[in-house]
C-alpha cells in the first residue's frame, strides 16, 4: 500500500523474486502530494545520524547502480558531500564517527580549505567541514518510475488512483485490504504509507508527526556556472544556533535554479496531509533568505520554483521497519521523512524480505516498531 519511494521499491524487490505483486496507490505516481517528490534527495555514506545506518547505504548504493543499469536511467550524481558546522556539533561530529568507524573515504578541512576549494559559502573562521567524495544526488521522481517500471516487468499489477480505505488482518493468518474500487486478500501485507502513517496505522500508537516544509529553487545572479556538479557539492550546514540547511548543485540546466531547503528548523508546523497549507508563503521565503543570503550569498537571487513537502518523523528521527506487532503477516515502514529517501532501494529489498522469508538481510534493530513502548511502560 503506497508507491512512492519506498513502496515502489518494495513492489520491484518482491516482483523480482517471483511473487505475485499488487500495488496500490491512491494518484498517479510519481506524485507531489506526499514525500518523494522535488526532482532531487541527498545521498550520503558518512551517516552523522548513527553509525548502524552506513552498512545500508553500501548496500543501497549498489542496488542504485543496479536499477539504473537495469533500467537503463540516470539515477544517481556523486558530485561530493560537504557536512559543514561548527566545531563539536552534531553533523561534524556524527559524520566523522561513521566515517572512521566504517572506513569510508573522507577529508576533514578547516573554514580556509572550505573557502579555498568551495569559495561560494560564507563560513564563519572556526567552522570544519568532512568532505566526502562518494556524497551526491538521487533523482527522485525518476528513481519511483524506474522502480515502477522494473516491477511491472517482473509481473506485479499496479493500480493507480485507487485510494486504500482500510485493512483487516483474518483469522486464517491473511490479510484483507478495502479500496475505493474493491476489496482484496493476499497472503501478505506491505504498508508503505508515507505521510498517511498516522490514520493507516493508528491502532499501533505509534508516535509519528507530520511535519511541513518548503523546497526552494533560487536563480543565481551572477549565473549557475559556480554552482555547476563538477565545482560544487552536495551540502549539510549546522552553525552554533539556528537551523539546519541543506542544498544541492545546479542539475536542471541554465534556467532552473538551484535548489536549497532546510533540514531541521528550530519550529515546525505540523499537519497532515488533509491539512496541510500547500502555499508558499511570505514567511516561508523570507526565512530561507535569511539562511542563504548569510550563508551562500551568491544564491540570493529570484525565486524560480518551491514546493511544499511532508516529512513523517519520529521522536528519536530513527525509521519504523518491521513486522506488526499483532499480525506478522504483515509488514510497516514508516517514519522515513527528511533523511529516508536515499534508503529506497535498500529497504525495498528488506521489505521483501521481511514479507517473502520473514526476517531481513540486515540489521534492523535500530528501527524496530516496539521501541517506544519498550522506552515507556506506563
């Protein structure tokens, strides 16, 4: 239940074993209402979020490369990560210990060898950066189609705009699933439901917030020529105070901007996806021109694009991956918003295997859907 990026890989993992696979998405996919849309997402192996999620990404970057050889798409640009901040913060520090725990290649530089080599950002004198070169971009939209399509040639049926009203675990150790347009049974169930989390899984407690953010597309003025893959990275910035932002280089070419957005901010406003204020607003472009004009001053130009985006969090900002607690014939992933698409294609094949053979290729431990009870009996 669910195509976007996480279902649609699920479909193919599972069609490509053999299975017999239906798919089931409530619009045309790929679709901007929800969370895998935004022509680009981050890809990175030097995880400062926690060590246990870079032998994922090995793993996630191969099958990449597989899907687009097999697909014979474009889906991956390794231009380089910059994670830049301020001494002992977390970006810096979290992204060194996963590097050197796992090995990967890395440099570490100081603000005049950040200004040297990306002399674009404005830094303060104490500010360090890990520069990874394996850092890049994932094509969003392209890399949902190109999972739909790998799936649908190894056999799965896929049925769009056909919303999901409810579903039901049976006695007999099935699973029955209500749509707009019929009911259906299977052996197993994957749920992949994106921002629709909260009401699809409701029963489970599970404590997810739905949060709003904005994409921004800004044109350059002096020209994307500096901000072009072969000169500039892929960035992460945290300063001592304030939010956290993230951008890319410039991919759509000499009229399409270059996008930026912010990661963490210091407020969120939550909703749902019924809810939500799909509007760019006033304050949302003057709070990204705050960031930028300090930071990245080069890129305080027009505002070409933006759209609004549904990050599915929480509380630790650790993913739901597993079995249901009360019906193990049925799989959950959730909770993926604002690090998860990069993850695609690997927990694709984990879902697969949680749901074919009933235990996964890799640990999973760190994403286990009891953990918040576990954490508070009461």
């Amino acid at each position: 239940m669910g195509l976007g990026g996480m279902g649609s890989a699920a479909v193919s993992h599972l069609a490509s074993r053999g299975k017999c696979v239906l798919g089931l998405e409530q619009f045309l996919p790929p679709h901007n209402r929800g969370s895998s849309h935004g022509r680009t997402r981050v890809i990175r192996q030097a995880y400062f979020e926690h060590p246990s999620y870079v032998p994922l990404l090995l793993r996630a970057y191969e099958l990449w490369r597989e899907l687009e050889r097999d697909t014979n798409q474009k889906l991956l640009l390794l231009p380089g990560g910059l994670m830049m901040g301020a001494p002992g913060s977390e970006v810096i520090e979290g992204s060194l210990r996963s590097a050197l725990q796992h090995g990967l290649p890395h440099e570490v530089l100081d603000a005049r060898s950040i200004r040297r080599r990306f002399p674009g950002f404005n830094i303060p004198d104490d500010a360090i950066a890990l520069f990874e070169p394996d850092a890049g971009l994932v094509f969003c939209e392209n890399a949902v189609v190109a999972h739909l399509q790998a799936a649908t040639r190894s056999g799965a049926a896929l049925h769009f705009e056909e919303p999901v009203l409810d579903w039901s675990a049976r006695d007999n150790g099935s699973v029955e699933v209500r749509t707009a347009r019929g009911v259906y049974t299977a052996e197993k169930l994957v749920i992949t439901p994106g921002p629709w989390a909260p009401q699809l899984l409701s029963e489970l407690g599970l404590p997810l917030a739905v949060e709003r953010q904005v994409l921004f597309w800004f044109q350059p003025p002096g020209g994307i020529q500096p901000f072009a893959p072969d000169r500039f990275p892929i960035y992460i910035w945290q300063p001592r105070k304030g939010s956290v932002l993230y951008g890319f280089p410039a991919v759509d070419g000499p009229q399409g901007g270059v996008k930026v957005a912010f990661y963490r901010k210091p407020t969120s406003e939550l909703c749902s996806p019924n809810t939500v204020d799909r509007r760019v607003r006033e304050d949302d472009i003057a709070e990204i021109r705050e960031g930028v004009r300090d930071f990245l001053p080069a890129l305080d130009g027009k505002l070409i694009d933006a759209a609004t985006c549904l990050y599915t969090l929480t509380p630790d900002l650790h993913f739901v991956i597993g079995p249901h607690p009360s019906h193990p014939q049925v799989t959950l992933a959730a909770g993926f918003s604002g690090h998860g698409f990069k993850f695609c294609s690997v927990v694709g094949e984990i879902l697969a295997q949680l749901a074919s053979e009933g235990r996964a290729g890799m640990d999973i431990s760190l994403f286990d859907p009891l953990r918040f009870k576990q954490s508070n009996p009461c």
